[in-house]
C-alpha cells in the first residue's frame, strides 16, 4: 500500500491525480474525509465494488455509500429527487449528510446491495472533494476499516486494517468530525432517519418537517431484514474487549461512577485488564483501571471527534472489558449512543436494577 501525505489547506493535484487514475482503473485508495477515513473505488464499476467488500471483509447486502463532487453529479445516479430530498441537499450538502434515493440504471447492484435504492454523500472535506472531481467518477466509499471494527479517524487507523489490502493511502490528518455520516431515506413519502450523526434530527426537521426514525437507530434489527444503509444489521465499531455501558439513573442509590468502579474492581481482582470511557467532567471519579476521557460533555463535539480512537487506544492497551459512561440521547449525543450501542451490542447497566 503506497502512502501519500496531503495537506488540506494545500492540496497538490498532481499526487491526487495518482490516485484519481487508480479509482478509475478500478483500483482502491483510501482517504480522509470530514467524518472519518473512507475506502473509494469507481461506485460505476461492479468489479471495483466487490474489492471494497473483500477488502474490509463487508456482507455483500451491506450497502456502500456514494460520493459525489457536485450537486449536478446526483442527478444521472437516481431516478427522481423528492422535496424534501432537495430541501436537506440544498441546506447540508456539502457536509456530513447521506441521502437515500431510488436509484437510476447506471449503478450497479453490487454498489448498493443489491437494493433498487442508491445512498449519496457530497463530502466538504477538500481532499475527498478534490478526488472526487479529478476521478471523474462518483465514488463508493465506506469506512476505511476492517468490517466491524471502530471506524478510522486518523491515517494510523487506516494502515492498522488496510495494509496490504488496498492500493493507496492518502493521509489527510485527522478527520474532523469523527462519526460517520447521518443517513436520511428521502425514496418515500416522508424522510426516516436510519444513521444519527453531526447533521441532527432537530437540525433535520428545521428544513424538512416531519422526520422519521426507523427502529435500527435505537436497537437491534432481526436478521431477515435487508439493511437500506450502513451499519444498520451487523455489528459495528466494536473494540475487541467486552464493552459494556452504564446508564445512570438518577433516584437509584449508586451513581454510574460508582457502579463502574464496583464492576471494575471485581474484574482487576479477577487477573482482567479493564477500561473506562469518561469525560473530564468525570475522569477523576475513577480511580483504577485504565482511564480515557472522551471530551467534555458540555462539548459533545469533542467526544464524537475522540470516540473511535479510545476504542482503538483500547485495543492497543489488549484491555479485556471496557465500562463506558452514558449521554444524553440528543442532538449529537444521538449519534454518540448510537456508535456505543452498537460497539456494546446493545449491553446496557441501568444503575438501581439488575444487569440486562
């Protein structure tokens, strides 16, 4: 795998025409955008899908998204674009928002899994944005990670899954946001919403209205549904340690520190390497195990920027069990729980009750 470094503020279009000539002969680069890494290949071209999914080990159902340069590029990829569609492209793109819609002749059913829909994204990072357009093609581009596994935000993560998978590399820095793109279905009548993330529900009904949530946002679909976006059937972000979320309760007698720090002294005496995920609000609540602030809760940007790197930290760390602290289901807390939810498959401590 070649490495090429890039400067954001500075981008030299004869190394990303290196890789904009890779896309096109069907080959796979990685790249940085303002979310986290993405693995592209030419979204037109089914043999390059394929490698996208054996690269990173994907369920051949589990859709790529697509990513566009322009607002103009959309239109040979779908059939039609609903108002509402048009509201939130006009109002987000670009920027970390996927659209979902009834896809046009031209892209294959080995881009979208197999689905009769196609998901879009217009990136605002310049060096995907910049790829895109010097490619001359869209390109399908899901996290640049081991299927699974925390999604990358730093080159690091990349070559730690990639190396030795892909072609190239393109080493940005790290991404700003830090969770994956919010994913809106806008084929039907009213938009649903099937990923959180920095575009917000309560940013998404300002522009559209009426906005859904289908139920693989808040737990676990069953394995006979055909997921219409990433992430929604199969295990996600997950370190290797067991990761277990402690949500407190207020009128129970143990705080979530105090239940942290009961379940984790259990586990040291027991020979366990165990984790917790705080902030700092909170971070000097712990006083054993191996501690990792996310950000500031007050700042819950800094938590979704940090969260796929302490999962990571803690897979170097070989820790065995990992206790994360809980966030508010709102705004982009959202797009937080539902990154832990999943990583934790959904195992949850409701302090006052028994374990569920």
């Amino acid at each position: 795998m070649k490495v090429i470094k890039i400067e954001k503020d500075q981008i030299d279009d004869k190394l990303l025409s290196e890789a904009a000539r890779l896309i096109q002969e069907g080959g796979l680069v990685a790249f940085p955008t303002e979310t986290v890494y993405g693995l592209g290949a030419n979204a037109l071209d089914r043999q390059a899908a394929k490698k996208i999914y054996s690269a990173k080990g994907r369920p051949s159902d589990n859709p790529l998204i697509v990513h566009i340069s322009r607002p103009k590029e959309l239109e040979p990829l779908v059939k039609e674009i609903s108002q509402a569609g048009k509201k939130l492209i006009e109002a987000y793109w670009p920027g970390p928002l996927t659209l979902i819609f009834p896809k046009s002749h031209l892209v294959p059913d080995e881009t979208t899994g197999g689905l009769d829909t196609v998901a879009v994204r217009m990136p605002a990072d310049p060096i995907a944005n910049r790829l895109i357009e010097l490619a001359g093609v869209p390109i399908a581009a899901p996290s640049a990670n081991t299927s699974g596994r925390p999604s990358p935000t730093l080159a690091e993560h990349v070559m730690q899954d990639m190396d030795g998978r892909i072609d190239m590399l393109l080493d940005g820095g790290p991404v700003g946001i830090g969770v994956e793109s919010t994913i809106v279905d806008v084929s039907g009548p009213t938009p649903v919403l099937l990923r959180p993330g920095a575009v917000t529900m309560e940013m998404l009904k300002a522009v559209a209205g009426a906005v859904e949530t289908d139920q693989a946002v808040a737990g676990p679909v069953s394995g006979d549904i055909k997921p219409k976006a990433p992430g929604m059937k199969y295990r996600h972000y997950a370190p290797k340690a067991q990761l277990i979320l402690v949500e407190e309760d207020p009128k129970a007698k143990e705080s979530a520190a105090d239940v942290i720090n009961r379940l984790t002294r259990e586990k040291l005496k027991q020979g366990y390497k165990v984790g917790i995920i705080c902030t700092e609000e909170t971070f000097s609540a712990y006083p054993e195990g191996m501690v990792k602030s996310l950000g500031l809760r007050s700042r819950e940007e800094t938590i979704a920027h940090n969260l796929f790197a302490v999962l990571r930290e803690f897979d170097d760390l070989q820790a065995d069990y990992i206790y994360s602290e809980c966030f508010p289901q709102t705004h982009l807390g959202q797009a937080i729980m539902n990154r832990l939810s999943k990583a934790a498959g959904y195992h949850v401590i409701h302090t006052g009750k028994e374990e569920e």
